[in-house]
C-alpha cells in the first residue's frame, strides 16, 4: 500500500488520505464527502489526525463537519478565505508539520481558481486542489488570468520529480484539448494512449509528475512556439506577453467541446 490512498468522491473528485511514518494514521486533502471517507478509513483501519483544504469548494469541503464530529482533529485552509470548518488559517511562507505522520508541508498561495487557493508542497509531493491538473488547469472562477499564471508558475518550478496530486480526475478529456492544441507533440500522444488503456480499466491516472506535466500540459507549455503560436491563431490578434497566452488558452479550453 502507498503513502497516499485515493478516495473517490461525486463523479470524478479524489480525496487524498496521506500516510506517514505510522501505518494507521492519514491526513486528509480535500474531504467533499465524509461517507466514502468514512468507508476507506474504516476498511483500512485508518485514524485520522488532520484535514488539510486547499479552498472553499463545497466539493471540497462538504465532509469536514462530520468528520471532525468523529475525530477530534486539526483543519488547516486558507487564511484567504471563509471556510468555517478550518481551526488553523494558514497563508504562504507557513509550515504545516504533522508530528504524528512524520511530515511537514509548506503553505503555497495559487491564487486563480479561487481567490485564496492554497496547494501543499513536501516529501515529493504537491496537493493542488484544482490549481493545476494532469495536462489542464482550474477554470477562473474568482481569480484572474495573470494571477493563474504567476500560481502556475510557482508550481511548475518546484523539483521536476514533484508528484501531482490534483483533486479531479480530468486527465483524458485535458489530453484531448492538449492535442488540439499541439497536435504534433508525441508525449501527448503517447500519454493519450496510456491514459485511454488506464481509464478503460477503471485506474486513476494520478499522480502525475511535474516532468511529465512539463511535456503535455499547455498551461506550462506557454513558452513553446507551438503553443503560442496556436493560442495567437485561435485569439485572432498578437500576444505580447506570457499572461496573454495563457489567457488565450484559458478562453479555448472554457469553450473546448473536442
């Protein structure tokens, strides 16, 4: 059994259960809905010690209140944002050490998405929430473009051997934008035909891996001639800055129906 556990939720939500130097301890990442929480701890004989939120989502709030109603426990979220469910308020630059799992994360802002997203970053591993996913990114729900951009950027410079943790699984429909956008790239296409032959037999296809994410997601591809010059053509105009870009691509994939 892994370090991390997944846990599915609604039709394509993973909740992360961490686990650490104890086998019986997790934290929690994300928890939307506390039953299947519930059910994977009790199979696996899991306590848990802590529920760490990346934002405000009901998708990934909703089963805080229970599960803190069962287990007495810390809840870190961003100190950006109201979620009332949250005991520690945390912001960039903060710690967030887990004694009883031997493990310390650090507090990174991503703003974007939402306006007070946060993503945990240590041991190798990131949990981004809807930040960055396996080829994609969040939509701008409440941020801007340049601040997506700046949050994406943050994230694509931590240590390429970084697993991804994103909290959907969205990855086959994002490998289908990916290609329109760079139909030539064979990491693409090669991750296409994996991700087809994982999802056919019912396997997450997380985590990914920042070297990986730096070969077929767009939004970190941005400097790439064939990604700007795609974005160049599908907004109709030049593009002078990297934000413009992303911005451009952003827009196609809101309205992408490949």
């Amino acid at each position: 059994m892994g370090p991390v556990l997944h846990v599915r939720a609604f039709e394509d939500n993973y909740i992360w259960l961490i686990r650490g130097k104890s086998p019986d301890k997790v934290a929690i990442v994300d928890p939307g809905d506390e039953v299947p929480v519930i059910a994977a701890l009790e199979r696996e004989d899991l306590a848990p010690v802590a529920i760490l939120c990346t934002h405000h989502h009901w998708d990934h709030t909703g089963g805080i209140a229970e599960l803190c109603e069962r287990w007495k426990m810390p809840v870190y979220g961003p100190a950006a944002e109201n979620i009332p469910a949250v005991t520690h308020q945390v912001r960039e630059g903060d710690e967030v050490e887990l004694p009883e799992l031997g493990l310390a994360f650090a507090v990174i802002e991503v703003p974007g998405h939402t306006r007070g997203h946060i993503a945990y970053y240590g041991q190798d591993m990131l949990f981004c929430g809807d930040t960055l996913f396996s080829a994609g990114c969040g939509r701008l729900f409440e941020g801007t473009a340049a601040q997506m951009h700046d949050s994406l950027g943050k994230l694509a410079a931590l240590p390429p051997e970084t697993r991804v943790y994103c909290a959907h699984e969205y990855t086959l429909a994002n490998l289908r934008f990916a290609l329109t956008v760079e139909p030539e790239n064979k990491d693409i296409q090669a991750h296409y035909r994996e991700v087809q032959r994982l999802r056919a037999q019912d396997t997450p296809t997380l985590p990914s891996t920042l070297v990986l994410e730096h070969r077929i997601n767009p939004f970190l591809r941005l400097d790439q001639q064939a990604v700007r010059r795609a974005a160049k053509q599908q907004a109709g105009k030049a593009l002078d800055s990297g934000t413009d870009v992303f911005a451009a691509i952003r827009r196609w994939k809101d309205h992408y129906r490949g």
